[in-house]
C-alpha cells in the first residue's frame, strides 16, 4: 500500500494475534531445522525511532538498526503509514497519536516511498545466495484505531471518483473486527504489507512502494501470526526491515490501502544456506505460497505459476508435467495486489491433499487448528 487521507472517527482498544510456528521446511529434503532455530528464546526488541527506522525505502548502503545471530527473535515495533496531521485531519484525537510518530516524522529525511519500515536489521552470517526464512511468531495491534484511504491520483480506479476519501476504522481487540459502518463488522487478521531485505548494492536505495524479489511491499494477507516467509538475500547481512501493519486486507487492495495501522511482531530469524530461491516464497500451517511479480499481471501469474511447479518438484518430488498437472487440479492463484507498480499474484497449495504416506508430520494436526479464535 501507499499513502492518503481524510475524515470520520471513534476508537476502542489494542489487540493480539499469536501462533506457534511449526518448524517449516519449504525446499528440498525433509531435513531437521538448522540449529540456530532450537536455541533458548531471547527475545530481543527493536522498537520505532528516529534511530531504528528507514523512511520509505531498501538499501544496501543503509546503516543497521541491530545486528543479530541467525536464530535470534526480536519483537519489532512498527508505525502506521501515516502522518500525525494527516490522522488528525481524518479525526483522530491528538492525545492518540503515537509519539514515536510524531518524532519520526519531524527528524526522519522520508522518500522516495512513504512507508515508515523499522530496521534494517543485520543477520551474522547471511551472504547474497542465501535464503533469508524469516518465522512470524506473534502479531499484536499497537492502537485501536485504522484507516482506510484513496485519492483521485492511485488505487485501481482512480479515474472513477473525483474527491479523494479517509475511513477512521476502530478496532475492537476482544472481537478482533474492524467497525467499518453500523451493520459493517470487517475480522482482523493483522499481517505486515511490507517485510523485505535490501536488494543488490548496485540497484541502489529502492522506494518502498513496489515489491521485488527482495519481498518488500508484497501486501500478502496470508502472512499473519503463525506463517513463515522466506526473502532470497541479496545484500552481506541481509538487512530486513518491516511496516505497513494492515489489521486485515482484501486481496487486490484495490483503494491502495488496508485497514493501515501499527503493530507489533515478534519475528525468528534463520539464516539458510541450504536453499536458494529467485523469488520470496511462503508458508502457513496449511498452504505453501509462492509469488510472482511483474508489471504485467498476466506474466506475475506465470512466475507465480512455474515457481509452484518448482517447489512441488523439489519438494514433493513430483516431475514438471504432474506438478503442473496438480497446481490446475488443486492449487488456486490469488490476486496479491493491483496497486503498488508492479501487481502480484501468489499461488497456493494445500498441504492436506497429500497422504500420510506423502505428508510431513504434524501437517494434519496444524490444519486442524486453522481458523481457531485467538487466545486472550
């Protein structure tokens, strides 16, 4: 998503949605998980500052927030894309803007994009060619309060309304919905739109609005608690950052905005050295996700498509014709996102239709859980 703004408002609460990961393992052999991934948990935290933040964009050249081992987890503190005039505009009250917003906003040097990504951080260990898995862990909403926006200059249709529009949408924590309007209730489902790693130092500082093979701005809605991405890493420390928080999304975003708000992830981080990706790739409890981008909508789902057939290939040890047979007769592709230059598509497989014979453990008993109300 990007930016925009304007009017309406009431407020509630903050809110959580928490998983236990089970350990993935997307690519090749059924292999147990590197051993960074058993350590002792510490979690480390990285909250938002003028020190800990980049506005609007990835770079190699940029300077980390924090260094970790491969392994490590670190809750990461992230801040609407916003600004406190705008919110107030829209009918925020002031004594609810984050302070760490307000300052960012007046010391923090923003462009060429608009979102606010907390990082970089820098992984020991991680070198161009490497996989970047990165576990989220726990997803919890910072304020109670969204936004939903779009202006006559983006969004899918922009030739269609002549005055731009803003939605104060308050979030109720114990329900976990969105009061969109009386009779309007939206489920949340919080996940990062923006998490990624710098591209290639010779590509420069990126804005960022469109998503690449470094992740970024994928605005993928099946990325919440409990799911794992995996970033091919392109820069020596791989150097992730996040924002974008979303409390729920549609596929497409077609307005260029969710319902846009901050949270709070508590994220693994692995470094692999035993897989190699040309595009991010992800993994749920019960789905594996890959992803195409491209600005062609048509060819997104293409890449979409062949990277698919290549995981089931690896993975399942499936040839090219039957797993591009299976990806017509069970895997579904989904619209990412339409709004942010170039479009996503993302494809998906369900775990549940291979036999136990076929199966992970465990892949049963994950899917069962799917869909459980959050734990208070």
């Amino acid at each position: 998503m990007r930016l925009m703004f304007s009017a309406g408002v009431v407020l509630l609460g903050g809110a959580v949605l928490a998983a236990q990961t089970p350990a993935p393992e997307l690519h090749g052999a059924k292999a147990s998980p590197p051993a960074a991934a058993k350590r002792a948990v510490t979690i480390k935290e990285l909250p938002a500052s003028p020190s800990t933040v980049v506005y609007g964009y990835y770079d190699a050249a940029a300077p980390p927030a924090m260094r970790i081992q491969s392994g490590d987890t670190v809750r990461i503190h992230t801040l609407i894309t916003s600004t406190p005039q705008a919110l107030e505009t829209a009918g925020v009250p002031k004594e609810q803007i984050e302070p760490a917003l307000r300052e960012i906003v007046e010391k923090v040097s923003r462009g060429p994009g608009g979102h606010i990504l907390t990082g970089p951080i820098f992984v020991e260990g991680a070198e161009p060619g490497d996989v970047l898995e990165v576990r989220i862990k726990d997803i919890r909403l910072a304020i109670p309060y969204s936004y939903n926006g779009f202006s006559t200059r983006g969004g899918f249709l922009p030739q269609d309304f002549t005055e731009r529009r803003t939605k104060i949408i308050p979030l109720d924590r114990k329900r976990m919905v969105g009061r969109f309007s009386d009779g309007i209730e939206i489920p949340l489902r919080p996940f990062f739109g923006s998490m990624g790693v710098a591209p290639p130092p010779a590509a420069g500082r990126l804005a960022s609005s469109p998503p690449g093979r470094h992740a970024g701005n994928i605005d993928n809605k099946e990325l919440v608690a409990g799911s794992t991405l995996y970033i091919p890493v392109h820069a020596t420390g791989a150097l992730f950052e996040a924002g974008d928080g979303h409390a729920a999304q549609g596929d497409g975003e077609v307005d260029i905005t969710a319902l846009e708000t901050s949270l709070v992830g508590t994220f693994q981080f692995i470094v692999r050295k035993d897989m190699h990706l040309a595009w991010p790739r992800a993994e749920t409890p019960t789905h594996w996700i890959t992803m195409g981008i491209d600005d062609d909508l048509t060819e997104a789902a293409r890449i979409a498509t062949r990277e698919m057939i290549d995981l089931l290939a690896t993975r399942k040890k499936l040839t090219r014709e039957d797993a591009y047979m299976l990806m017509s007769a069970a895997g579904d592709l989904a619209i990412t996102q339409v709004v942010d230059g170039p479009r996503g598509v993302h494809a998906k497989m369900a775990k549940a239709i291979f036999t136990a014979r076929n199966q992970e453990p465990g892949v049963r008993n994950q899917a069962r859980r799917v869909g459980r109300a959050p734990e208070s």
